[in-house]
C-alpha cells in the first residue's frame, strides 16, 4: 500500500531541532507530536496551556488530522488533551499547537522535544442532511446513555 503523502512545513528554522512527527512502531495508528518550546513550559495543576509543535501541515480535502492524548503522559501524570480529539481541518495552515491539561495533583513541565501527544490522519465523508417526518424504526429505537447494556425484564 502506497502511503498518503502529506506536506509539512517547519515554522521556523529554530524548530529545525524538533522531529517531525513520528511513528514509533511500524502498528502504531497514531504519530508521537513533540513539543517545540523555547524554554520549559510548567502546567501547573488544573492548568491548560497551549504547546507549540514547530510544524504546519496541508491536508488533502477530505482529511483531517485528529489530536489525541498519549496514554503513558494520561497514566502517569494525569496529563490530557482539553478537546480530545483536536481536529486540524484540511484547509488549515497555521501551526499545529496542543491544548494540554494537567489534572494531576503535581505540576508538569514539559520540555523541548517531549512528546506530547499523537497524531491520527483519517478519512471523513462530507454530508448533506435529508430532513424527513420520521426515521427508520431499530430494536434499541430512542434507548441511549447507558441502555444497551441494561437488560429489559
């Protein structure tokens, strides 16, 4: 299978340090996105900050860029993604930044090149609503939060 080939654009030559993101096993679905800051950044508890990641892309129509948070910062440091997943939509060109949240109970610093979150590139389908008086009739009709997994007596 041939890869989607992706342009991608370091902000600046002071980024030229950074990887660009990566995968870290030839089965990984997303790629490890590291974090370009100047100078450590400090999440103190409770607190959400905006990390630079050094690079813009350029996504083909019908492409978005998910942003998703790592497991092992989520495990480790209580760190997450504010707005998992973020989307970077295909007609996006600024720089891809990661809103990151410490929920821990100690301040995170985060330092240049770690990695901060992983990155999925999926295929999505544009719509058109069709606006009707009813909808198809199912066994689990309006049942939800919850109801698939209680049993009716």
């Amino acid at each position: 299978m041939t890869p989607l080939r992706i342009k991608i654009n370091r902000i600046s030559g002071a980024s030229k340090d950074v990887s660009v993101p990566l995968y870290a096993t030839a089965g990984s679905a997303g790629m490890d996105i590291y974090a370009a800051v100047e100078k450590d950044m400090t999440a103190k508890v409770g607190e959400t900050v905006l990390v630079p990641t050094g690079f813009s892309i350029e996504l083909p129509i019908g492409f978005e860029a998910q942003i998703r948070p790592r497991s092992g910062l989520a495990i480790k440091n209580s760190i997450g993604i504010m707005n998992a997943p973020g989307t970077i939509d295909s007609d996006y060109r600024g720089e891809v930044k990661v809103i990151l949240t410490n929920f821990g109970k100690n301040d995170f610093v985060i330092k240049r090149g770690d990695r901060i979150a992983q990155m999925v590139i999926a295929k999505y389908e544009r719509i058109e609503w069709e606006e009707v008086q009813q909808l198809s009739d199912t066994t689990r009709g309006s049942g939800g939060f919850g109801s698939t997994g209680i049993s009716q007596t």
